[in-house]
C-alpha cells in the first residue's frame, strides 16, 4: 500500500533528523543525509498524497522548531524542494520512456 509506505517513510525521516540533532558530528552524518535524500525519492515514487501532507508538515517542523541545529533544519526544510525535484524527474523519464516506444 502506497499510503502505508508513505507513512513508514515519513516517520524514517523524523527519525533520522532526530538522530543527526542528538548526534550530530557523528562519521554517520553524512550518510544519514544521504538516506533521508533516498527516503524523499521513495516518497516520490510511492505517489501517496498522505507523502505530500507529511512532507509539509516536516518542513513546518524545521521552519518553526529553533532548537533544531541549522543542519538539520536545512535538511528537513529542503525535503519539500527535494520532493518536488524527484517528482519533475520521475515525470521526465516516464515521458522519455513513453517517447523511446
């Protein structure tokens, strides 16, 4: 289920921006990044609407939260922009797909 997964994927993200806000100069850092990156494009392809309201709603999060270290606030905050981006990618390639048939 789409929503499901949406949802799993969700709460992975608050998770990771709570680890990296206790742990934050950590080896892991970078690869927690990276998976929370990941995590957004999954959100993409699951094609949930519940992915859209709770990745607006992480975004409040780090826009209102000032306890949150700026690096996970610009991580957190930049998951919106990253959504969007992966779904404009998705877009483009189902339509090089559709065009090469």
């Amino acid at each position: 289920q789409p929503n499901h997964l949406s949802s799993l994927l969700s709460w992975s993200i608050i998770a990771a921006g709570w680890l990296l806000q206790r742990r934050p100069a950590r080896w892991w850092s970078m690869p927690m990044t990276f998976s929370v990156v990941l995590m957004v494009f999954a959100m993409a392809l699951s094609a949930s609407r519940t992915g859209w309201i709770a990745i607006a709603m992480i975004a409040g999060w780090a826009a209102f939260d000032t306890r949150l270290p700026r690096r996970v606030r610009i991580l957190l905050g930049l998951t919106p922009v990253l959504y969007v981006l992966s779904w404009l990618g998705l877009t483009l390639l189902q339509r090089e797909q559709s065009l090469a048939s």
